[in-house]
C-alpha cells in the first residue's frame, strides 16, 4: 500500500532525517511515535503530495505520492470547530463523499445513501442533524473519520487522531479505525503521542527522534536499551499495569503529553 525509499526531509538548514525506507502492508498498522519537531505529521504531509522530499520516493498503491489521492483517508488532530459553523453532521461527512467534484455541490443518485451509511458506520446517526459547532470533541472526531472513510481507502492516515478526546471516545475512534482494517484491509499509519490506547493493534512502530529513527514491532522498540540508544541520554520504559510510560526522554518532562509537530514539546508518553 506504501513504500518508501531512501526518504530525507529538512526544515531549512535542519534535517529532520534521512534514509528511511518503509513498506506498508494491505491491513499492517504502524504507530508512529517521537517528540515534537521530530517529523511526524511532515511525512504524512508528504505522503498526501502536499510536501516534497528533500531526497527519496514515495509510492502509494504503485504510483508516486501526489494531491488528492481517493486512495487515501486521512484523519486530522480533533480540533473544535466553532460553535456557530453553518453546517450539520451529515454535511461535513458529505464532504468526503463530494468534496473532489468540480462545480457546486449538487447532490448526486446515491449520495444521500453513501452518507448515510458512513454516519452510521461511525456511530453518528443520531446526531446527523444536528450543527456540528454544537457537538462534542468526541462527536465531531467521529464525523472526520466518516468523512476520511468516504472512498474505501486503501491506506489511512492518522494525525493524533485522539488527542483531547476522553477514554471512551478514544476507545470509540480507534475501533472504527480498525474496523476499517479488518473489514476492508486498509493499512494504516497513525501518528500519535501516546502509544497505549492503540497498542494492542500495532504492527510495527516507527520511532523518530533527533534526526534518527528505530523501526520494528513495538516489543522491538519499546525498550529502555533502544529508546536510550535513539536519544543518545537514558530513556526508560515502565510498565503500570496495562500501560507503557516512558521515562527520561530529554526534551520532555515525565508522564505528560509530546506537543505536534509544529508546537514546543509538552511531555513523554504515558
């Protein structure tokens, strides 16, 4: 579904890394992990073709990386959208489903089933109606992975797709998501800060950090040994129960959450 070669990419005069090849599997889940400014949400930027390499290739499902590919869904950061947005539930899911035609946006035979299906893959029927400035964080979320599910991707792009939602929201989003994986063996890459909610359906983890990166399973990457040998200062890895944190990572403070990609650094993960 994915492949990447000999992939660089800089931030001005900075590299942010370089020799990264990845292949991606039909139905493969890879989390992808590392502090702020490290690149993560800069190569999913440049799978979507909307941020070239600096060096290396890109191929989606055969052909090279470009704008508006159908074949992938990507699903951003939650975000609120303002309470006074003119727009219902079932127009924003609409807009995966006729977002890439040209002219306005006159419904099409189908339409109207294909949102309805899609509102109610995602656990949002009830609410389809309603504005969407009027929703929860957790409600909104799970229209931007309806509207990312529109074309039956084949890959799905993931950015911090659980920050700021609760546990039970962050449960509801990630079964969608891998629902969509063993149903119609899309890969997915989800970048995130905190591994845990999602680390029973990990394949592989790629962990970035100061210009290097480490890619394997997550028992693989998620030691003390590894971590300590990417940053380069000791990082330790504790279990609490049925949770991973990670202790020491130097540009974070412990048990508190790594910022975006463009944003300072808040914290490692927990």
């Amino acid at each position: 579904m994915l492949q990447i070669r000999g992939a660089a990419l800089n931030r001005g005069s900075r590299e942010l890394w370089a020799g990264l090849d990845l292949d991606v599997a039909p139905g493969e889940f890879i989390a992808v992990l590392g502090p702020s400014g490290s690149g993560k949400t800069t190569l999913l930027r440049s799978i979507l073709g909307l941020q070239p390499l600096s060096a290396g290739s890109i191929r989606v499902t055969g052909q090279p990386a470009r704008r508006g590919n159908r074949r992938i869904g990507y699903v951003p950061q939650q975000r609120p959208l303002p309470p006074d947005t003119s727009m219902r539930a079932r127009d924003l899911v609409a807009l995966g489903v006729r977002g890439s035609r040209f002219g306005p946006p006159i419904p099409r035979r189908g339409d109207r089933a294909r949102v309805d299906a899609l509102l109610a893959g995602v656990g949002a029927s009830h609410y389809a109606e309603r504005p969407v400035g009027l929703l929860s964080g957790g409600e909104q979320q799970r229209l931007r992975v309806g509207q990312a599910l529109a074309d039956q991707p084949a890959l799905l792009l993931c950015d911090e797709p659980l920050s700021n939602l609760d546990l039970a929201n962050q449960r509801g989003v990630t079964d969608i998501i891998e629902r969509q994986r063993r149903e119609h063996d899309a890969a997915v890459l989800f970048v995130t800060h905190d591994i845990n909610p999602i680390l029973s359906r990990v394949d592989r983890i790629l962990y970035i950090a100061g210009g290097r990166f480490v890619l394997g399973t997550p028992d693989e990457v998620l030691q003390s040994r590894v971590l300590t040998d990417l940053y380069g200062t000791p990082v330790f890895v504790l279990r609490a129960g049925d949770r991973l944190v990670v202790v020491g990572v130097p540009d974070a403070e412990p048990h508190h959450d790594h910022g975006d990609d463009d944003g300072p650094s808040q914290g490692g993960h927990a």
